[in-house]
C-alpha cells in the first residue's frame, strides 16, 4: 500500500486536501470517488516526516494571483498557446511578466508543465491563485485536446465578470462617497457650529424653542459622549460579525436580505446571471454539468443562494432536470429556467444558458443605472433636509428675540 496525496473538491463545492493510501493511483482515485469527491490533483505523498506542516496551523505561502491578473494571464496563454507549444507560451509569459510576484507564480506553473504534469497538475500547486473551477476547465480542456478554446473560453468568461464587479463598484462610488460627505458635515455642524452658536443664547436666559433644545441635547451628546458612542457601534459592529458567523443566523440574514426589495433582485439577478455565464462555458468545454455546478456552488458567498445551488446538484445528481431544479428553488428568474429548459430540450443548453446570461447582465446594467439616478438625489435631499433642520434651530432664537425686542 501506498501513500497519495490529494486535492479535491466535496459535493458542496469546497476544496478539501487530504492523503490515502491504495495500492496504485486508479484504486485511490477509485476510494475518493465512492467518498463523492471531485479529484483535482492526486500524487505519491511524502513521508510524515518530511511532509510539509503549516506553521501554527496557518499555511503560509505565496501571495496569490489578482482577478485582474489572472484575466491578463489567461487571455495571454489562449492567444500564445494557439500558435506555439504549452511549455514555450508559459516560458514567453513568464519572461514578459513584470511582478515578481506574478512570476514566480507563473514560474512554479512553468516548471510543473517540463517537469510532465499536467497544466492542470501544475496550476494546482499554486491553488490560491488558480481556483478549483479553473483547473477543472483547464483539466477537461486537455482531456478533450481543446486547450486554446477552453482558454479563450474563460478568458472571456473572466473578462465578462471583471466587467460585472467593475460597474458594481462604479455604482456604489459615488453614492458611498456622497454619503461619507454628507455624514461629515452634519458631524462638523453639530459638534463645531452649534456649540459655539449656544454659547450666544445662554447670556440671553429666554426659554429656547423646542427644536432648538432637542438640537443642543444632540449636539452635547456628540460632543461629551463621543467615545461611548464610538464604543457602543463598534460592539454592534462586531457583535453582528461574530453572529453572522453562526451558520443558522447567516443563514436567515441572506435569506432576509434577498426579500430586500432592491438588494434582492440585484443579487438574484447578479447569481443568476453569473452561474448562467459559468455553466454556458462549462457545458461548451464539454465538462460534466455535475461537476460544473458542484465547482460554482462553492463560489458562492450568499448562503441561501449557495443552499439553493446544492439543491440543484443532489437533484441533477438524482436524475432530474437543470431547469425543473431551478424551477423548485425558487430563488432563480422565469427568464433562467425558461430558456433552461428550452436548451435542453434542444440539445443547446450552452446558448440557451448564454443568452440568458446576457439578458441578465443587461437587466442588471438598466437596474443599476436607474437605481443609481434615483438614489443621487435622494441623498442630496436627505441631507439638504439635515442641514435645514440644524440651521433652522439656530435661527429660531435669533427670530424669537428680535420679536421680543420689536415688543
């Protein structure tokens, strides 16, 4: 019996690492597959001894590779390696790589390719920059001798999700941005301006209007209990961390938050159109639809959206419909689940799963768009409302005793 080390992905779509011991590499991949593992690497282990231990139980290693440099990587390997040999188009990327970084990733990769692994093989020992669902694209690639058009394939499809998080951020900018100044300077009234402007009125000894004593007990707080304050938002702060923690609580948190009118639909609309987009070029690369949705699941962050993704795989792996799984969740548009099921009953589930990603994605461009122009002013409002409401206590007492005074 020997000893194999092991890279693999669970049913949930978590990567898992491990060793066991069979008599020659098909028995172990035979033993992990009656376990329901996805084997992503598989090799003669090393001998306990010199078996590499992380350092206090954290693994330390190299920094991994940015989405944006992935994407350039990717779209590099597909254009070199259509007109020259795997081994010569790493060897050129790496020459042409400026980060050292980057290089040495690339490098490692390099050296796995000459050394005769697999690309796949060698991607996995630098697995923080290489996701599981990329490797197992590249694997199917090289298993079906369509490397460049796997490659080109994800490229494309990285490139269409760095495009998707580019005009997120966009979106959330300037709104985030307007808000930080608007917070900044109701904070800057109430704790400089009104101070000062209450020192005029106490030499007055007239009763103040009641806004005007509702703003000054404010701002005395703000000013006096800054601190406590502080204290009590960051211990709600780190107290809803620590509860959403707890699987049960982050799970009745995501399921909330997708029944948000607004956030809801963009982060249904925002899954929806990203496993779309990765089953369309999972299925076109010819990798199992099994294996692809149990790869996604474990992209996914929202856990009701994650839960609702491995209901879909024990249904397929059960013997049912992509689209009828869909259809049962609940969680998915019409629009998915319609042209689904007409790409299955087609026999082009890759278009069909293309087209909707598309539509999606547009969806999601106009929503943001028009939720964008609706919120610029709205927090304009709210804060020219602030601002009126704290300069109007202010000018109460001085109307108030010109009043008087005209008496």
């Amino acid at each position: 019996m020997a000893d194999f080390d092991y890279l693999a992905i669970d049913t949930r779509g978590n990567e898992t690492r491990g060793h066991v011991a069979a008599a020659d590499v098909a028995a172990a991949r035979a033993t992990l597959d009656r376990r329901r593992l996805y084997v992503v690497r598989l090799e003669p282990g090393s001998a306990p001894a010199t078996r590499q231990r992380p350092l206090f139980g954290l693994e330390l290693g190299r920094a991994k590779m940015s989405g944006k440099q992935l994407t350039l990587f990717t779209r590099q390997l597909a254009t070199l390696n259509r007109v020259s040999p795997l081994e010569e188009s790493l060897r050129t990327i790496t020459r042409q790589t400026e980060q050292e970084s980057v290089r040495a990733i690339v490098q490692t990769v390099h050296t796995g390719v000459v050394e005769g692994r697999r690309l796949a093989d060698a991607m996995a020992r630098e697995p923080k920059s290489f996701p599981p669902l990329y490797r197992a694209m590249v694997a199917a690639g090289e298993s079906s001798g369509t490397l460049p058009e796997i490659m080109e394939r994800l490229s494309t499809l990285l490139e269409r999700q760095a495009e998707i998080r580019g005009k997120l951020l966009t979106a959330m900018a300037y709104p985030s941005v307007l808000s930080a100044v608007a917070f900044s300077v109701v904070i800057a009234l109430m704790t400089f301006v009104v101070p000062q402007v209450v020192e005029q009125f106490d030499t007055v000894g007239q009763e103040l209007p009641l806004l005007t004593r509702m703003i000054i007990a404010l701002s005395d707080l703000l000013v006096g209990w800054w601190w406590l304050l502080l204290l009590i938002v960051v211990a709600a702060v780190g107290g809803a961390v620590l509860a959403l923690r707890q699987p049960p609580i982050r799970l009745a948190f995501d399921t909330w938050l997708l029944r948000v009118p607004l956030i809801g639909r963009l982060l249904r609309d925002l899954h929806a159109a990203r496993i779309a987009r990765t089953l369309s070029t999972m299925v076109a690369s010819r990798l199992p639809l099994l294996e692809g949705l149990t790869l996604t699941a474990g992209t996914i962050h929202n856990r009701r959206l994650k839960a609702a993704s491995d209901e879909i795989t024990e249904s397929i792996r059960g013997g049912g419909s992509l689209s009828t799984a869909m259809r049962r969740t609940g969680v998915f548009p019409p629009l998915l689940v319609y042209l689904a099921a007409s790409g299955e009953a087609a026999g082009r589930l890759d278009e069909m799963l293309e087209r909707a990603a598309d539509y999606l994605e547009r969806e999601f461009d106009r929503f943001t768009a028009t939720a964008l122009s609706l919120l610029e002013p709205l927090i304009i409002v709210v804060m020219g409302a602030i601002v009126a409401t704290i300069v109007l206590s202010i000018l109460l007492p001085i109307l108030q005793l010109n009043t008087l005074a005209g008496q």
